[in-house]
C-alpha cells in the first residue's frame, strides 16, 4: 500500500461542522434541513460519504531537500576506489585499473 504522501486518500470530517459540510455538499441539503436530523441519523449518513484528499504537492524547499538526500544516497553507495566497477569512470577505469 502506498503512504499517503504519494497517493491521495480517503479521509473522514474531522468535526461535526465538517459533517454537515460534507452532507450538504452530497445531497444538495440546507443547513436548516441538516440541523433538524438527529445525530445519530446524521453520522449514518456521513459514515457513507467518502471524502478524497488529493496527494500533498512538496514545495520547493521539500524538493530541494528530496534532491539533497538522493544525492548522499547515491554518494553512501558507490564502491570503493580500490575496487572497479559501477560508478567508475572509463578514463580512470583503464588508466588505474586495466593498465596494471
């Protein structure tokens, strides 16, 4: 399963302000009409109602950050001098390492 920051997710209201929000934005209701249901009407129906959250889009100073890291990543991983391969160039490859 994918974290929430890749992906969008489904989220419920947070407050019974949100319920209302949420069920007045689904059946087209009033406010009035929202406020006359009981309450345990009123959480079976927002029990039913989705609500998609769209994925967080980074800023730029995220993206930088994000950058940084893969960098020193990438620097952690590479393989020693003493032993060629990935990550080697072809100049010092065969100026260090074919030539002995």
């Amino acid at each position: 399963m994918k974290r929430k920051q890749e992906s969008g997710h489904y989220e419920p209201p947070h407050s019974l302000f949100g319920i209302i929000g949420e069920v007045a934005r689904a059946t087209g209701w009033s406010v009035d009409y929202i406020l006359k249901l009981d309450y345990i009407t009123l959480m079976m129906i927002q029990m039913d109602i989705p609500r998609y959250v769209e994925k967080k889009k980074m800023t730029p100073d995220e993206i930088v950050r994000h950058f940084e890291e893969m960098d020193k990543l990438r620097q952690t991983n590479r393989p020693p001098e003493s032993a060629p391969g990935k990550g080697v160039s072809p100049l010092d490859f065969f100026t260090h390492y074919a030539a002995k």
